[in-house]
C-alpha cells in the first residue's frame, strides 16, 4: 500500500493517494484491535511494531485526507469539537504503547500547524491534546512483569 501511494503521491493525485493510506491504516488498526494477541515477553516487539505503526498510520490517514480533500481550508467549529472527542476516544481506548505513539503524532501534527497559516488556536488544541495524552499514557504504562 505504501508504495502505491508514493506512486500517487509524486504524480501529485492527492485524492488517489488516500486510497491506500486508508486502507493501510484500517487494516493496521484492525489488527491491533482484533487480531494481535495478549502483549507478554515473547509479544513484546509484535506489539511495540504493530502499534507504532497503527499510531503513525492514524496520522497519515488524518495527513493524506486533509492534503487530498482539504487543503488550504481551515479547521471549522465541527473539526475543533470533533479532534479531541476521536482523539481523547483513541488515548482512553488504548493502551500506553499506541497511546504514546499518538501524543506523539498530536505534538508533530501541532508543530506543523504552527508553522502553517492555521489559527493560532488549532496548534494549540493539538499541542494540549499531545500533552494530554502524553500525561494519560504516562498513567497507564505497566511494565511486563
């Protein structure tokens, strides 16, 4: 899917490249969700990859469609009211790993929007929300025992 994408990407078909951002962020999503098991010793690293991936594939999915089917448009009520529901939904529905891994993808997403044309209030909701979910995936760390 990814290299379908830069194929898309570099042609500059925004709108076709989201095609297999989608597709490779729902199934990495899915098999978090339904497929990986229990996280022990010997799934330590099958869950640290799968859910780093899921994470970055959350952002990229966010990414592509608003470089496909958004751009230079500004974040509306609808998009400030709905960022930290999804978000805050995403950071209290997983665990400290993909949590992690989304602050993460909120704080790049927020220094980007900093430097872009955005109101100044949107990099600082996805700055507090990076934060946020930073102090709540801090909360749920457990260590395998």
């Amino acid at each position: 899917m990814i290299a379908i994408w830069s194929v898309y990407w570099n042609k500059d078909r925004m709108d076709l490249s989201f095609v297999p951002v989608a597709i490779n962020s729902l199934s990495q999503l899915y098999y978090i969700a339904f497929v990986l098991p229990p996280r022990t010793k010997e799934t330590n690293l099958t869950h640290w990859n799968a859910k780093t991936f899921g994470g970055i594939g959350i952002m990229d999915f966010v990414h592509n469609a608003s470089g496909a089917f958004f751009t230079n448009v500004p974040p509306n009520t609808l998009t400030y009211a709905l960022t930290p529901v999804v978000a805050g939904g995403i950071l209290a529905s997983s665990d400290w790993v993909l949590g992690s891994c989304v602050s993460y993808c909120l704080g790049a997403l927020a220094l980007g929007q900093a430097a872009s044309s955005a109101p100044k209030s949107w990099p600082l909701l996805l700055g507090g929300l990076s934060v946020g979910g930073g102090l709540i995936s801090y909360l749920k760390y457990q260590p395998l025992k």
